[in-house]
C-alpha cells in the first residue's frame, strides 16, 4: 500500500515484515495499530530511534504517553491482557510491532 507523505515527490511503502514467529509492522504518528489478540499473546514495541507519547490499550504493561528509545527502554515481551482489541498510538517517531507466535 502507497501512501503520500508530507513532502513533495516522495512515497511512503506500508510493509509488514513475516517470518515463522513473528509478524513486524511499522507504525508512525499518521497510523493506529489496531487488532484482536488472544489473551496472553506476546506483543513487542521496538522504536526506532527514539519514540515520543506512545499510548496503549489491553496489554499487561500499557504506558500512556511514554517514550521508547532503542538500546534505553523498548517495549519487549508485553502481552495482551484480555481477549479483544490492543490499540497503540504513537504523537511522534516510528516504532515496530511484533507480534510473536512462539
């Protein structure tokens, strides 16, 4: 999926990375992360670079308004709380999530 950015004459691409255990994908300050987990699946926030008011829903550990910086503080091995929705916002920065299925 292409999207316009901001800038003249450049393109964003939407990727989502798959492997065997995992799915990645990225999300940044135009986009909502939103989907339906399990209870107890296992979800990672990996920022790139530094990340600013990252706010979650239904996961063990949800920050509200807090930032993640790679090799400071990442979102590692959260899970979701209850069967039903996750929700992450970010106000700044571009951040990775993975899902895990091992």
């Amino acid at each position: 999926q292409l999207n316009r950015c901001r800038h003249s004459g450049c393109v964003l691409i939407d990727i989502k990375i798959i492997d065997p255990h995992s799915i990645i994908y990225r999300i940044d300050e135009q986009n909502v992360y939103v989907k339906r987990f399990e209870k107890d699946s296992i979800i990672s926030l990996l920022p790139i670079g530094t990340v600013k008011g990252i706010s979650t829903e239904n996961l063990v550990y949800n920050l509200t308004n807090e930032d993640l910086e790679l090799g400071v503080r990442t979102g590692s091995s959260n899970a979701v709380l209850e069967t039903g929705e996750v929700k992450i916002t970010i106000k700044k920065g571009k951040l990775l999530v993975m899902e895990c299925n091992d």
